[in-house]
C-alpha cells in the first residue's frame, strides 16, 4: 500500500513539474515576443521621423532652389538627382524626388469651375497617351470613360465608361469613388484598368490630391515618356517626332514657356484643333518624394506629395508602401 501512494506522489510530482515547464516556456515566448514587439515598433517610429526629416530637407532644397531659379524647375538641379543611400546610426536612407508636372495629372480628366469646359480635351489627350503605350482605340476610349465616370461625382453612365452596378455585380462587389483620386493605386479598381495597362503608364502617369489641373513641365519629362507630348499635342505629334523634342531640349532646360514654343523643335506645333499647348510650363510646384528608409530590421517605402513654392512648403499627401 505504502508502495503504490508513493508512486502516485511521484507521478503527481512529475505532473506539476511538467505544468510549470510548459507555463515557463510559454511565459517565455511571450516575452520574447513583446520584446521583439516593442524592437519593431521603436524602430518604425524611428523610421518614421526619418522620414519627416527628409521631407523637411527636400523642402528647404526645393525652396532654395526655385528662389535662385525664379520659379523655373529643369532636371540640372540638386533635388532631380537621386540621394543616397547614406547611413545613419542604424541603418541608411536614400531618396528619390518626381516633379509631379513631369506626368498626366489624372485628377485633370475631370476639371472643375471655370476648366470645366476643357473636359472633352483632356478626355482626347488621355485617350492619345494611352494608344501612344500601345492600348488600341477602342479600349482606350473605354479606359478613358471608365476613369471619368470613377474621378466625377454624378453616377450617370458615360458611353463606354463604369459606374455602381458594374462595380457591385463582381464577385467582390464595391461602389465607385465618384470623387478624385488620392493615389495612383487606386487604378486597379477601376474597370478595365489591368496590372499591365498599370504597368505600361504608371510611369507616366500621376495624381495630385486635390488638384485638378494639367500642367507639363517640358524641362523635367523624361527622355522615355515621349508619349506624354503626344498626349498634350493630341496626336498632332508622333512618338518619334515627341521623341526628337524631348532630345532637342537645352541641357539646362528652356527659361521660359514662350522660349520652348518659339524656338527648338516645338516652334509653330499645335494640336490637331490648332490649339496652342497651353498645358505646357517650365515651372512646378508640386513634387513627390520617394523614401527608402532602413532601420535596424524594418525596411520602410514611404512617399510624399509636396506642395512647395519660394515662400511655404506643405505636405498634402502621405502613403506607405510602393
């Protein structure tokens, strides 16, 4: 008898020890996890106020820069290069800036107050840009229609476009925004708008919250994105003559809008109406800063909408990711 209670205490005994072994080890876990936690958290805060600091850097450049310059904006100038990577104590940023008149404005298809009147233009000069990256006619219309009908605020259909019941027949059904876009990846869910049409004008391609406007900076266009001229001129050039243009620029960029009109390759062009290019400007206050920031084990992507001129600077638009 005497040999049987002490081999159930023995067993209770090695029970207890193996609760408190399990309890230890999940205590432990848990604390290295918290731990981890509050490691990852430290350092995107870090990363985070990296990031600010470079807006206010890129700030103080910019507004430098347009003071000495007069407003005028050409790729010759400190912020069109790209920064870094440098280190810090604990890991390295690097920065890239985009003059955000370099590209389509996509808010611009549908202008408001006294622009309204240019929307059959702007609606055109899409539909070129689009059939310059190789988007038939056809499709590209319905791009175009199914972008307005997403961007303007009434949810009446246009001819090809897309409005609430296309959207919410899906599988995953949701509404039209009916109101601008804050960000370029918002593309993706508007009808039609495929990974690769993405892909083959996101580069070209831009929004500026709040801003409804088409302006093209001809001193900051990048050598591959002819197609954007012959969006602005609306076909009147082609892609090899937009492209003669763009490499007939002035290494510093021109001085002024009624230089690059009168004199170089774009002298005497118009559009396909006989408009003149009023889209076309030497000036920018809008740009986008890229930043590429590493800490300790965090890698963070963050960009920046920055409204910038000689006298203020604001950021209207932050976003993490690509």
């Amino acid at each position: 008898m005497m040999s049987r209670q002490r081999g159930a205490a023995l067993i209770t005994v090695m029970l207890v020890i193996a609760i408190v072994s399990v309890i230890a080890v999940n205590l432990g876990s848990s604390l290295q996890r918290q731990v981890s936690r509050s490691a990852n958290l430290q350092q995107a805060e870090q990363s985070y106020w990296m990031w600010l600091s470079a807006e206010d850097v890129l700030a103080e450049v910019l507004q430098l820069e347009l003071e000495q310059s007069d407003g005028i904006v050409h790729r010759q100038q400190n912020w069109a290069t790209k920064q870094g990577p440098f280190p810090v104590a604990g890991g390295q940023i690097a920065a890239d800036v985009r003059d955000l008149r370099s590209c389509f404005n996509l808010n611009s298809l549908v202008p408001g107050g006294e622009q309204e009147l240019q929307g059959e233009r702007r609606r055109q000069q899409f539909r070129q840009l689009l059939m310059a990256n190789e988007v038939d006619s056809y499709l590209a219309q319905q791009l175009t229609d199914a972008l307005i009908d997403w961007i303007d605020e009434d949810t009446r259909l246009s001819e090809n476009g897309a409005e609430d019941p296309d959207y919410e027949s899906l599988p995953h059904p949701y509404q039209a925004a009916n109101s601008p876009l804050l960000d370029i990846s918002e593309l993706r869910q508007v009808r039609g708008f495929s990974a690769d049409i993405v892909a083959k004008i996101k580069p070209q391609v831009c929004v500026i919250p709040g801003n409804s406007e088409l302006k093209l900076n001809i001193n900051t266009m990048d050598d591959e994105h002819a197609a954007l001229l012959v969006a602005l001129t609306n076909g009147a050039l082609d892609l090899a003559g937009a492209q003669q243009v763009l490499a007939g620029r002035p290494e510093g960029g021109y001085d002024d809008r009624e230089q690059a009109l009168t004199e170089g390759p774009l002298a005497g062009i118009k559009d396909q109406d006989g408009n003149p290019l009023d889209e076309l400007v030497v000036t920018s206050q809008y740009f986008q800063l890229l930043a590429y920031i590493q800490w300790g084990e965090v890698e963070t992507r963050a960009r920046s909408v920055m409204q910038v001129t000689p006298e203020s600077a604001r950021v209207i638009y932050r976003a993490m990711g690509e």
